[in-house]
C-alpha cells in the first residue's frame, strides 16, 4: 500500500441546512419518509430511491449493497432482485434486514430495522412487466453474485436473448422476485452544527409507534 497522500482526519465540515425538532415529526415514521423522499427528488439527487441493504450470512458476516427502493407504503418498503443472489440467499437463512438512505446533500440519513418478506408471483409478475424491455432481458442474463469469467459473456448472453424476445412478452424468470421489508424500527438523522446532530428513532408498539431522541 502506498503511503497516504490525503490527511483524511481533518476533513470535516458543518452541517446547517437545519434542524429536526419533534414539532416536525409526524406520527407514522412512513408519512415523514415520503416528505424526506418528496424532498430528496426535488432537491434533484443522484438516485435519490437507493439505499444500502444488508443482510448477514450464516457465520455472521455482514454484507452491504446499493438497491433501488420500487415502492413503500404502510406495509413496509419493496425491492426485487435475482433469488440465486447472495442478499437473497443470506434472507432465506436469516430475513432479518436494514436499510439506508444516505442523503448527504441534504445532510439527512434514513435508517430502516425489519424483515423481509417474498412477495408474491402476481405482484413480482405485475412490476417486472412494468420495466423497460431491456431491463426484462437483464434479468434473465445476469445469475446475480454468480462468478464470470468476462464481461463479454454477459452482453453475448444479453443480445442473444434480445435476438429471441424479440417479438412478443418476456417471460418472468423463476429465479426472479422481490421482497417487502415489514418495519420495526426507523431513525430520522438530521445533521446539526458542532455535530449536535438531530435523531428520532421510531419503534413499533403494540398500539402504534414510540418515538424517542437519541443523542447524537
């Protein structure tokens, strides 16, 4: 390893675009996600629906990846993915899951505690044919997390497929699917000067949600 060039212990900043006070807070944690979302697609951020998923192996291993978040709503928040994958995999051991959403422009992380739960064929059926064409013939090429030996096998792979759905539907794979992440928990940070950031964790109850302040 060559010797470090940047002094990356000094490199801070303040954070002021503002504060989150309980006054903001909504009741149902899912209501102030959507504003933060609105917020984030209009503020124009790169991808603002990514967000970090991870999931732990069978040794406890903790794995991180970049998802697109495709749909949320009182029922928890959805995302699909290749079912031979190694976040899937790791799911059907243990479905435990968080998710995150760093909006560092906006100095604002999302931090999501759940499980996650397959969906069915006719909701994965109904999105997957919502997609562009090409994204169709994507999933049927890439064995997601399987080992490869050059790019070019994906794209040979890609335009052969394309060459036969060309006229007609492209079938769902089998090996296709997506997951609804049910909600436990969710924290709302907000960056603060002199790292007095804001934090509000909500929790699920029995009669609806908790919310507590964390310190920063």
């Amino acid at each position: 390893m060559t010797e470090q060039k940047i002094d990356i212990a000094d490199l801070r900043r303040e954070y002021t675009r503002g504060g989150l006070r309980r006054a903001d807070l909504t009741a149902e944690p899912m209501d102030l996600f959507e504003l933060w979302l609105k917020q984030a697609c209009e503020a124009q951020l790169a991808d603002p629906t990514a967000m970090c998923v991870a999931t732990v192996d069978e040794s406890g291993q903790p794995y991180q990846r970049m998802v697109l978040l495709k749909h949320f709503d009182a029922a928890g928040m959805v995302f699909y993915t290749n079912l031979g994958s190694r976040k899937a995999t790791q799911l059907a051991h243990n479905n435990r899951i968080s998710l995150h959403f760093p909006w560092h422009s906006l100095e604002r992380q999302v931090m999501v505690l759940g499980r996650a739960e397959r969906l069915s064929v006719f909701e994965v059926l109904k999105y997957f044919h919502s997609r562009p064409k090409d994204s169709q013939i994507g999933a049927w090429v890439s064995q997601q997390s399987s080992r490869i030996s050059t790019r070019g096998v994906l794209e040979s792979k890609f335009l052969e497929l394309k060459q036969k759905f060309q006229q007609g539907e492209v079938p769902l794979p089998s090996f296709w699917g997506g997951y609804r992440v049910v909600i436990d928990t969710m924290e709302f940070w907000q960056g603060g000067e002199h790292r007095l950031h804001d934090r509000f964790i909500y929790q699920r109850q029995d009669a609806g949600w908790s919310i507590d302040r964390l310190a920063p």
